[in-house]
C-alpha cells in the first residue's frame, strides 16, 4: 500500500474535453509536493477483425504533425454510456462497421504520469458493412482503411511502421485470443 495520497486539487486550465489541475501529494514523514494533472474522460479502442486481417485506419494526428496507422478509438465523451457502446458507435462512425461481438480484451492507463485517460480494449468480430456515412469530423472524413494481417503485427512494430500504443496493445492481445492464448478481460 502506497504512503502518498492525494491532498488536494485546484483547477488550472480547461481546453475542449481536457482539464488540467495542480494536485498537492503528501509523502512519507508530511513530505508535500505538488503535480499537475491532465484529466481525460476515458477511451474506448476497438480491433476489427475480418478473417485473418485487422482493420487498421490511417488518420492525421496534430500531436504528431503528421498521419498514423491505428486501430479505431474515440474518447467516452457521452454521458453514463457504457464503453461497450461508445465502441459500437465508434467503430460505426470510423469504418462503417457494427460488430456482432465485442470481447473486451483488456483496460489500461495511456500516460499515468501526468494524465488520467483510461482506455478500454475491444476486438469486434462478425463485422456487418453499413452504408456509408458522413462524419462531421474532418480527420474521421479523411481516414483510410488499411486491412493488415494479423501475423504481420509485429513486423510493423519492429519496422517503425506501427508507432501507437492502443494500438499495439489491442492488436498483439487479439492475435493472441484469436490463437486461443488469452481468454480476454476478466476484471
């Protein structure tokens, strides 16, 4: 059991679905610290798989000035939605699919340093096409989709290729329950 806790919290800053708070941490022996904290509302991320292929997008990301090959995401930015949904729904907006099943394959902290984004991990199968639809978001507009075998994950991790950690994750976990290794999410 850790001795530091929380002491406080004061708002600095709010930008669109971000906040950001200077939190006071008290140590061993009074010990007191401050560390800002960037607030999140959470992440669903989605692996689609259709036979022995994801279904990867690739998208411009303004952090990175530049585009990434990822699986589907979006933030939980709806009220009291379960994360099951919010997955549906993205991955209906991203590639115009709506999975069968959903296997919840694992949850994890992005960035727990500094932020508290908590991200949920799907693999969608038994994908059903819909027609198409027009996102109002212009990078969504602009997404292409890259079918990417399975068996050749890592080969892109190693080359540079696939530098998204969600991705990653999601993708290695699915092969892996795919396999029959991993049962999935039991927490």
């Amino acid at each position: 059991m850790s001795t530091f806790r929380v002491a406080g919290s004061s708002s600095v800053a709010r930008a669109g679905f971000l906040s950001v708070s200077e939190v006071a941490v008290e140590g061993p022996g009074d010990e007191r610290f401050e560390r800002i904290v960037v607030h999140h509302p959470g992440a669903v991320v989605v692996v689609p798989v259709e036979g022995d292929a994801a279904l990867l997008v690739r998208q411009f990301r303004a952090a990175v000035g530049g585009d990434l090959l990822e699986v589907p995401a979006g933030k939980r930015d709806v009220d009291g939605e379960p994360p099951e949904e919010t997955a549906r729904r993205e991955l209906e907006e991203e590639i115009g699919r709506r999975p069968g099943r959903l296997v919840k394959l694992c949850e994890f902290f992005n960035s727990p340093g500094f932020c508290d984004e908590y991200s949920h991990v799907f693999l969608a199968l038994d994908l059903e096409t819909l027609p198409s639809a027009v996102s109002v978001n212009p990078e969504e507009r602009e997404m292409t989709l890259h079918p990417v075998p399975l068996a050749d994950v890592e080969e892109l991790v190693a080359r540079g290729d696939l530098t998204d950690a969600k991705s990653i994750v999601g993708l290695l976990l699915a092969r892996r329950y795919l396999a029959g290794e991993y049962r999935g999410y039991r927490g």
